[in-house]
C-alpha cells in the first residue's frame, strides 16, 4: 500500500508546482516565460509518471488479489 501513499504525494506535489508556476506566470508573464514553461512541463511529467505509478500499484494488487482468491 506504500506505493499509493507515495504516488498521492507525487501528484499532490507536481499540481503544487504547476499551480505555483501558473501564478507566478499570472502575475509577471515576461519575468521568466522559458523557465515557467519548462516548470510547468515538468511538473505535467511529473503528474503523469505518478497516475501510471497508481495504475501500475492498483494492477499489482488486484493480481495479487486474483491469486489469493
């Protein structure tokens, strides 16, 4: 069960990043346009990889299930 408490703070973290990307963005949107994006794409990466961690956990245990059953 460890993977999925460890993906929910993955994902809690990268929609932290990107929100905070996004707002300083909002309030300078020339301050550093390059770098926001790069931050912004990175924490979409970051996203991404830990929903598949939460896929990957969740296919684990339902095999697992599957065989104890």
């Amino acid at each position: 069960m460890q993977a999925f408490a460890i993906a929910a703070s993955g994902i809690a973290g990268a929609t932290e990043r990107f929100a905070a990307s996004a707002a300083r963005t909002a309030r300078d949107p020339l301050a550093d346009l390059a770098g926001e994006t790069v931050e912004r794409m990175t924490a979409g990466t970051a996203l991404k990889a830990n929903v598949a961690v939460l896929k990957t956990a969740d296919e684990m245990y339902a095999s697992l299930l599957d065989i104890l059953a």
